[in-house]
C-alpha cells in the first residue's frame, strides 16, 4: 500500500531476512501489459541490490565495504530521483535502460 501511494509500486524493494539467509527483491510481480517496452521502473530492483549488500556487510563485519557500496546505490537512486528523472509510471519519459545509465552515472559522484 505504501508503494502503491508513493507513485509507484516500482520503487518499493523488499526483504525476507532469516536467521542465516536473506532473499531481497522488488515487491511488485509480473507487468505483462509493459512487457518488453523498456518502460519498466528499475529502481525497487536497483534499491533491493542495496539492501542485499548492506545486509551481507553487516554479516560478515563488512571487511569487503559491503555496507558503503549500499549506501552509495541508495544515495545515486535518490539522487536521480530527485532530479526529475523518471521513468512513465512516475510521470517521467526515461526508459529502464536510460534510467538505470543516470543511476550509475551517479555512482561515482
């Protein structure tokens, strides 16, 4: 529902964190309707890779800089964000690819 109110459940990533394992992915499912139109929101993936590492980090006493790499993914998506870029769900005209291309241009800022 908090997704959903957001603007998009494209931008909500989630987590089942066990006792020993963890499995992060975006919270939505199948969009057949976008299927293959480059149009799809990569952010909740994007942020599901993030928490995945500082999940992992935190584990193992983040020797690898686990932690920091996921705080830099999260900083480079809200970044973008911020800026107006979009993708169509969000009002925007950025596809998945051109996106994702601002987000790790934003990685190394």
């Amino acid at each position: 529902m908090a997704a959903y109110i957001t603007g998009s459940i494209g931008l909500a990533p989630s987590a089942n964190i066990g006792d020993s394992k963890a499995l992060f992915e975006p919270i939505h499912g199948a969009a057949f309707d976008i299927a293959g139109k480059g149009i799809a929101n990569p952010t909740a993936m994007i942020l599901s890779v993030a928490w995945m590492l500082r999940w992992y980090g935190e584990r193992i006493g983040d020797a690898g800089g686990y932690v920091r790499a996921g705080q830099v993914i999260e900083d480079a998506v809200i970044n973008a964000l911020s800026l107006g870029i979009h993708t169509p769900d969000l009002g925007g005209d950025y596809t998945t690819e051109s996106f994702t291309a601002e987000v790790i241009k934003r990685l190394a800022q």
